[in-house]
C-alpha cells in the first residue's frame, strides 16, 4: 500500500504543470452578468432543488406519454437540471423540449450523445463520418470544420452539450465499445483531432465532452455490461491514455466525462469504478490536471458502475450510486437509476455534513454556469420551422464527401497499379464480398471503364468466370448502420479471396474499419489495398473516383492492423485529371437554381418536342448535374438511363473527325493551310482543289450544305430503296448495312466522293454550314491510317478515354433496349431507324460518317469536351498538345461574319446563334440535328451536355428545341446557378 502511495504522489507530480495552465472553461464573456445571474438562481433554490440540479435525466422522444408524464413530475417534483436525450426524431425531440423546459423552475440544460451527428440517437438528421474515418485524415482543418457543423446542428435542436470527442487511444483492435469511435491508436493523432473537433463544436457556442476518463481504449469488454480493467501502470497511463485530457484541458474543453473502469494503478480499492474514484475524479482530473469544467458520469445504469454498487447495498437504485459519484467529485450524475432516491442520500450526507455546502455550491454554479454561457438566462423555444432541412444542409453534404475524399487510403500498392491507367489494355472485373451493398460503387465504378460485376455460387464457377478478366477489383462491403457493426471477414470470404487473388490481379477495397485487414494472412497475391472506412453511397463514389485517379489519395491509417499495415501508413496518389462527381456547391454553383434545369426538361418532354433527354453539367473537372429525363419513345414505357446512348448526329464532327485530326496537324502530317488536293490528289482536278482545312472546317469554303445521296438510289417510281442500289440480304456487292435488312451495293462508296468533287461551288464565298468537309476528312484519314474511322476512333481515343460507351453502329454489340430510337423512317429505309444512324449519308457509308454516326451517353460525351477543356490532357494521357486546341478553337474570319473555329461552333457574333449569349467568346462546341448539343467554356470551365432524340417519330415537322430555345435557356440557368 505504501509503495502504490508514493507511486500516485509521484504520478500526481508529474501532471501538476497541467493544473496551474487551465482555466475555469465555462466563464461567459459577460462574467459579471453571468456571475450575478448563477448568485440568484443559486440562492432561490432550496436544498433539494440544489441537488435536483445536479441531475440529468435521459428522455426519449418516440417515448410514451406515460413515460412523458413520469419526466414532467421529475422536472417539477425533483427540480433536475438537465436531459439527456436519446432516440426520436428531431421534430418531435424539439416539441418535447418545449414542452419540458416550459414545465422548468430553472432552464433546463440539454446533452445528447451525437458523436458523428444527431443521427447517432435520431431519424431524419445527419450523419458525418466515423472518428476512425476523421482519424484518417491529415488536415485538423477539415475536423474543425466537421465539428462546426456538427455543433450548429446540435444549437439548432436546442443540444447545449454534446458527449464528444470520443479521445480514447484505441490501441486494443478488439475493443467492442470504441474501436470506429475512437480517432485511432496515436496519441498525438487523436489529440490532434479532438482538438479540431472540440474548437469548431465550442466556436458556435456547443460545449463539448472528452470522454471516457481516465481512458477507455484498451479494454477488451464493455463498461455497459461489466466493469472493464485498465491494468497498464502509472507512467502508461499518464503518456497515453491521459495526454489528450491534458491537451484539451489547456484549450478551454467545457467538460469530462467520467468512465466506469477498473483501474488497480490509479485506484487502491479493488474493483472501484473509476467515475466513483475520488482519487481518479478530484485527485487527478480536478486537482491535479486542473481541470475546472463539468464532470459528468458515464450512465450510472451501465453495468459498470450499478454491478459494484449492488456489493453494498444489494440495490443499484438506492441512491447510494448517486452519492459516491457525488462524493469522487462529479458534477452531474447521468442517467441515474433512481433521481429521487439518490437527491434523499446527496441530501441526508448534507445534513449529517458529509457534504459541505462549498462542495455542493461548487457543483451546481459550475452547471448554473454552463447554462449561462449557452444562453439559457434567455431561454428560447425551439422553431420547428424548416427543422428538418436546417439539420440535412447542402454544405453538411459538401463536407462529408470532402471528409471522405481525405480519409480513403490506399494502404498498400507496391507495383503502382494505382490509379488505375491504360484502359485500353484493361478488362476490369468487379467481385462484391460482405454483408452489406455495394450496388454505388459499381455503378460508380461503370463511369469511368467497362467493368463487370462477376457473380457465382460456387468459388470454382467464379474462378472460372475471372479468367476473361485483368483485373479485379474485390469490394467487402459491411453494414455501415453504426459504428459497431461487426468488420471482419469470414473464413469463407477469406478462402475466395486468397483463391481471386493466387490467379488474378487484385485491387482489395475495404468498406468497414481497418482491423478488418488483421484477418488477412498474407498480402503477397494481393497487388493493392484500399482502406475506405465505411460503406456509405458517398465513400463507395469517391473510392471508385480514387481508384481511376478523378480524385487524389490523401488518407493514412488512423489504427495499426496486423504485420502490413501500420499506423500512419498511406501512399499519396496524384490525380490523373479524369471526371469526378460532386455536387454543385463544392464547385461554387446553386443547387436550387439548377433545380430549373429539371423544369425545363420536363416541359420539353411534356409537349412532345423530344421523347427523352439526357442532361449533364459538369464544372471544375466535377459532374455536377446528370439527370435523364422522359422515355425512348412516347408510347412506351422505357424510361431514358444514364447508360443509354444516342445518336449524336452531328457531335460526331467534334468527338471523332475533329480529334483525329488535330492530332495529325500537330504531328506536321497537315496544316491548317493544306490545301485539299495535297492531301487528297484525287481532287487536284476540281473545284475544291485550293479550299484549305481552315477553311472548310470554318465552314467559309463555297461547299454547299448537304447533298442527299440517298435520293438517286431510290426507284423513281416507288421512291423506295432501288433493287439496282440495294438487297434484302448480304450478299457478294452488297455487303454495306444501312439498316434491318437493307444493305446497299459497295461500289457507291466510290460514288459518294465523285459526287462532291463534281459538285458545284456556291455561288459566292460566305458562312455557309456543310457537312461535306467531314465526308472529304473521313477519306483523308481512312486512307492515311488504312483503317476505318471508327477504328481509329476507338484505338487513338475511345478505349484509353473510358468512352466505353461511344461507339459507331451499336446494333452491332448493344440491345436496342438501350439505344432510343430516332425515326420512323418513311421516306428512305421505310422502317424504325433504332441502333443504326439517323443520318442518310453515313448510313451509306455502313453506318461510319465523318460527320454523323456516333452514338454516346452524356457521360462519355463529356469526358471529350473535358479533354479539350484541359488543353488535350485527361486520364494520365496527353491526347493533344494545348497550342492545337488553341488553334482550332480560333475564329480565324469573324471579320467576314463567320463565327466558325476550325471544326467547333463558337458563340454568336449578334443577337442570335448556337449559345445563350451568356458564354464567354473562348467558349466552343456543336450541336446535332437529332436535338444533341455540347458545349465548354474554359473561363468558367463548364461543359454541359444535351442529348435527346426530338426526331422521334419523325424529323419533318418543326424543331421545337430549337424554335423554344430549350438547349440555350437550360444553358442560361447554368450560367446564372454560378455563385
């Protein structure tokens, strides 16, 4: 006993610098006010009401009202100071509030455990991320700002106090209680987050709660169900588990909460719980730490406390709990088994002067205090207006998808497989491990390459299906209702992991906590691991966004788990500047104003200008809008998906000829001043034989607009497709696909360039749109490349971008359940133009136009448009040198009244053209007949994207997305949506 005593006086020592740094954390600016206010309502109170003060009692607002009932009596009968509330709903939490606080003597001061947001008690509020997953992240910044937001809705609702940070050190992975509530195993680490995290809650004028003193992290139970052991010494405790304390205590922290521990080398009294310890509550935490703020105890109904109670007075509501807290120096006694009772002991140890009426005071004008400075000396009702929406804010969504972007950590990548490159090469296979889903991350995952999701019964059937595959991505997704779900995996889970891993590459996500990753043996057959901390829809998005480098990777692990991964541990990853998803704000756009975008959609559909639409927005390199909108067809009932794909119709012009063709004028293989018959010596004889490329992509080159090719190949009489041009079947010479059973001679495509080298010339040089330029182009670059434009597409741009969905002829690899039709067609096919192009001209040339043929879904059309944005660069790939989109994004005759770059429409040069006339004059695009338009403007690097198929059922009437102006004022809300 006499060594254990001269251990503690010199454990006690050695904190006493801390004592004389603290201050009294609860003083108001206004200290005379509130000094005067604590006197008066200190000297009304009578004894017991004194005490009563001391209470703080849990109510529940999905309760009974006979429970209601039993707390009302224990407001007005007993006089408690506080509540304490747990399960409900925010609305009906604040009426219940109201009700309570107007049955008061004295305002009544309000706590709630709300750890990573109200919702950790209620329905209908917000959940910010795990401390594990805070723990993870590197700028204390971003935690400060967590807690801001956190604390502003806990001010919202009414909530004085909440019980956090959690700062225990959780050095024990298989602690039930704290684990994901824990900041991680570093001290310095959890100091520094609680930090940030007290701050930004007490800025707004919340007090916060340290808890579980003296330290709750290395326990192997639970204190709500038996009183766990703390059996490290003095020194350990003092550099570990109490470091935090002595960090926060200097920075103003408001209030402790006491844990119900057993701990031999703190406490001489075997089996004293640590919240009834008078050498732990007033020795340490008060004398010795100088800590002057709240103390409250952990619930006295845990089992921890209530179990050791029972030793010595068979019952744990006798009050006697209530008393030894009291007695060990705690302010606030939590959840007390019997208030009544307990006020009786407190005050009968009064009477006999076992409590002395300086201790008492000391205790309720710290609680009187606390109630001042969080204002309740002008208590006011709860508005319950907007309740909801002010506790689910825009930016509290903004926040937590930045959280996430910061916290995911790629933990092991030692042949850099990430972010993940060259999607040309890849065949990427997505297999789905765990309890809970991971349907986001899939889809996510779809956005940026063709990935599959592989499923089987049986691990040999799965083995065998992976063969088609190089790479696996293996998600093990559990359930992310809380933060105490179970994390590890199954021995069976493990057996298919081990087997993937030993014949595939593997890139390992993991959903859940990082002490999951102690199930696994050996890593030598896993190539990458990825610690994303939970299963939210937002951590899937962005784990997928990091993994094909739209995001960078920023986090490191906040815990130790196992021999390969350690405390700290992460690998910074670059972004390879492709696509992310966001949501409006974090890009400096209004969320509301783009909610008019749907408006004018859904007119648009409403009044039959277009049967579907699909509509994207993106700013800054983030999608910001994606929305789709109506049905493939009016009469049918297949609505209109994001993997859907449309004919672009003219796009076609600035996603595949243009491109192709920049890239060979950068090589020096053209110039813009080429002239056509260099390139091309079949037209050295013609017409067109000094037109220059600058020219006819500038549209300023005499050539007529169009010429309709298909009309001489349709019989005269009939004017349906002649025998002479066209067979039912392929067959020798006919082997051109137009359409379903309608295939022309091959020898016409021999025909189609003799009859725009033939053609007249207009008649004078002026603005004049053709797409004749793109016939001339298409030739040049199939013949330079000895392959078909489409080809040369797909190997010089498509399969590197991820464009995985843009593609000439479609019919070909894609049901047409995904491909909205364009036409009834009665006039050249004389069927349902679906899957095969629109346009006459390429479906002549078997569906591949250098000015029409492409089909694409909005994703994929801007990840183009996005490449141009950033100067040729995007995925880790220098497509294109920035100086030529420079040069082909110029409007070399603006002079003349063409308003033309070199391939790119640009904005108008008066009052009308292709734009909203809220563009910027460096902004560029196109627009297609079938209702298509693209657009990016780099001075607000924006793209927004519109396909539609308003050629359904037929082209001939008037285009009322263009008379409506429905494309341009969609524009114009976007323009206005930036803040």
């Amino acid at each position: 006993m006499l060594k254990y005593s001269y251990a503690l006086i010199f454990f006690i020592f050695s904190i006493t610098l801390t004592a004389q740094q603290s201050v009294n954390p609860l003083l108001a600016k206004d200290v005379t006010g509130q000094q005067k206010w604590v006197d008066s309502v200190y000297s009304s109170l009578t004894l017991k009401e004194k005490i009563g003060q001391l209470y703080m009692v849990q109510v529940f607002s999905n309760q009974s009202q006979a429970n209601k009932n039993k707390i009302i009596r224990l407001i007005k009968d007993q006089k408690i100071g506080g509540i304490i509330y747990s399960k409900g709903g925010p609305v009906r939490q604040a009426k219940l509030n109201n009700e309570l606080q107007a049955a008061s003597q004295t305002p009544l001061l309000i706590g709630m455990d709300a750890e990573w947001g109200l919702s950790m008690r209620l329905d209908s509020t917000f959940s910010f991320p795990w401390n594990m997953t805070l723990g993870a992240i590197k700028d204390p910044k971003l935690i400060e700002q967590a807690g801001r937001q956190l604390g502003e809705h806990s001010k919202r609702l009414g909530v004085h106090f909440n019980f956090a940070p959690v700062v225990d050190i959780n050095t024990n992975p298989k602690n039930p209680i704290i684990g994901n509530r824990s900041f991680g195993e570093d001290r310095d680490n959890v100091t520094e987050k609680a930090m940030a995290f007290m701050t930004g809650m007490q800025s707004v004028g919340v007090l916060a709660s340290a808890k579980h003193f003296p330290g709750h992290g290395d326990t192997a139970s639970d204190s709500h169900k038996t009183l766990p052991t703390i059996a490290f010494n003095q020194k350990r405790i003092d550099s570990i588990e109490l470091y935090p304390y002595r960090k926060l205590i200097t920075e103003g922290l408001s209030s402790v909460m006491v844990a119900h521990l057993n701990v031999p080398s703190l406490e001489a009294q075997d089996g004293r719980p640590s919240s009834l310890s008078r050498t732990i509550v007033t020795d340490i935490l008060k004398e010795r730490l100088g800590f002057k703020g709240l103390i409250f105890t952990d619930a006295l109904t845990m089992k921890g406390a209530a179990d050791f109670v029972k030793t010595v007075s068979q019952s744990s509501n006798s009050g006697e709990i209530d008393l030894a807290a009291f007695l060990a120096g705690n302010d606030v006694m939590l959840m007390s088994e019997n208030v009544e009772k307990g006020i009786d002991k407190i005050a009968e140890a009064y009477e006999r002067g076992a409590i002395t009426e300086d201790r008492l005071a000391l205790s309720v004008k710290k609680i009187l205090q606390a109630k001042y400075k969080v204002g309740l000396n002008k208590y006011e009702p709860i508005g319950t207006a907007n309740l909801v929406e002010d506790l689910n804010r825009i930016q509290d969504y903004a926040l937590y998808e930045t959280l996430m972007e910061n916290a995911i950590t790629v933990a092991h990548d030692p042949k850099e497989l990430l972010p993940i490159r060259h999607l040309e090469t890849k065949k990427i296979a997505y297999v789905s491990l765990g309890n809970d889903d991971g349907s986001a991350f899939y889809e996510a995952l779809k956005k940026y390459g063709k990935v599959h999701k592989i499923e089987d019964p049986n691990l040999d059937g799965l083995i065998e299906k992976l063969q088609n595959y190089n790479t696996v991505i293996v998600g093990f997704h559990k359930f992310n209702d809380n933060p105490w779900k179970s994390y590890e995996f199954t021995n069976k889970e493990l057996t298919w992991l081990y087997e993937i891993a030993r014949t595939n590459t593997v890139i390992l996500n993991i959903f859940t906590r990082p002490y999951a990753l102690l199930d696994i043996e050996s890593i030598t057959n896993i190539e990458s691991v990825v610690v994303s901390y939970q299963n939210s829809e937002v951590a899937q998005e962005k784990t997928a966004q990091l993994l094909f480098g739209a995001i960078t990777a920023k986090g490191t692990l906040p815990v130790s788990a196992g021999p390969y991964f350690k405390v700290g541990d992460g690998i910074q990853k670059n972004s390879l500047e492709r696509l992310g998803y966001t949501i409006p704000e974090r890009v400096g756009m209004d969320s509301e104003k783009l909610k008019k975008i749907d408006s004018i959609a859904h007119y648009a559909v409403n009044q039959k200008m277009t049967p579907g639409i699909q509509i994207l927005v993106a700013r800054k390199g983030k999608v910001i809008y994606n929305k789709n909108f109506g049905k493939h067809t009016y009469e049918g009932n297949t609505p209109v998906e994001s993997d859907d794909i449309y004919d672009v119709a003219s796009l076609t012009k600035i996603v595949a000829t243009l491109p192709l063709l920049m890239q060979l004028e950068e090589q020096g293989i053209v110039s813009l001043d080429t002239k056509l018959s260099e390139i091309l010596p079949y037209y050295k004889n013609s017409n067109k034989k000094n037109m220059t490329i600058k020219k006819m992509l500038s549209h300023y080159a005499q050539l007529k607009p169009w010429i309709p090719f298909y009309y001489a190949t349709l019989d005269s009489i009939t004017k349906k497709p002649s025998s002479h041009y066209y067979s039912t079947t392929s067959k020798p010479g006919f082997t051109t696909e137009v359409a379903p059973h309608l295939f022309m001679r091959d020898d016409y495509q021999d025909s189609i360039p003799k009859i725009i080298k033939d053609t007249d010339l207009l008649n004078r040089l002026r603005y004049r749109y053709s797409d004749l330029p793109y016939y001339i182009i298409k030739q040049y670059i199939e013949k330079h490349y000895n392959k078909t434009l489409d080809e040369v597409a797909q190997d010089r741009f498509y399969r590197s971008l991820g464009a995985n969905h843009t593609l000439y002829n479609p019919y070909k690899t894609i049901s047409n359940t995904k491909i909205p039709p364009t036409e009834e067609d009665d006039y050249y096919r004389f069927q349902k133009v679906q899957g095969y192009v629109h346009d006459m001209g390429a479906a002549m040339q078997g569906g591949v136009g250098g000015h029409a043929g492409v089909f694409s879904n909005a994703n994929d059309i801007a990840k183009i448009m996005q490449l141009y944005l950033q100067k040729g660069f995007y995925g880790g790939v220098r497509y294109l040198k920035s100086e030529t989109i420079d040069k082909f994004n110029t409007c070399y005759y603006c002079e003349k009244n063409v308003r033309r770059g070199v391939g790119f429409d640009k904005p108008q040069l008066g009052e009308e053209g292709p734009t909203c006339g809220c563009v910027s004059m460096t902004s560029f695009g196109h627009s297609g007949f079938t209702g298509t338009y693209a657009w990016a403007d780099p001075e607000e690097e924006l793209v927004y994207v519109f396909l539609a198929n308003r050629t359904y059922p037929t082209s001939k009437g008037k285009n009322m997305l263009l008379r409506e102006n429905i494309r341009t004022n969609i524009q114009e809300v976007i323009y206005e949506a930036i803040k």
